[in-house]
C-alpha cells in the first residue's frame, strides 16, 4: 500500500476499535492500515489524546466508508451478554 495514496477513513480513542475495524475492512478485501498505534505503547499516558487513524486507499473509501457505517451500527446495536 502506498502511503501517498491513503486518506483517513476515521479515528478512534481506543486502539482495539481500529484494528476490529481494520480487520473488518480487510475481510471484506480492502486494504487498511492502522496509524498510531506505536505513539501510544511509547507513551500510554497519551493514549487517550493520540487517536488512532484508520487510513485506506483513495480509490476504496467509498466502499470502506460503507463498511465502516455497517461495522459501526453493528457494534453500538449490540446488547451486552445476559448473566
């Protein structure tokens, strides 16, 4: 993947959010990279102010933007677990 070619597809405060969403991205063959995820291990005290960018191909935001609202519908619908 080209790095002159990625545009942000969004950001999150918490890093496991990204990389669910960037696993999902790439299950459904779109290429996606996490941004920033090294900043916050050198320095975890900033990890709530550093977000964490998922950038994808120019050519495939509009089809991860899709994604990204199904992913995100899907995972705030969701209830929790009965005990």
């Amino acid at each position: 993947m080209s790095d002159n070619n990625l545009v942000k597809l969004t950001s999150y405060s918490a890093p496991y959010m990204a990389e669910i969403l960037k696993g999902a991205l790439e299950a459904n063959g779109i290429s996606a990279h996490v941004f920033n995820t090294h900043s916050s291990s050198i320095m975890p005290h900033l990890s709530q102010i550093i977000p964490f960018d998922v950038m994808v191909q120019k050519k495939d935001l509009v089809a991860a933007k899709k994604l990204m609202l199904e992913f995100e519908s899907s995972a705030l619908s969701e209830e929790p677990p009965e005990e």
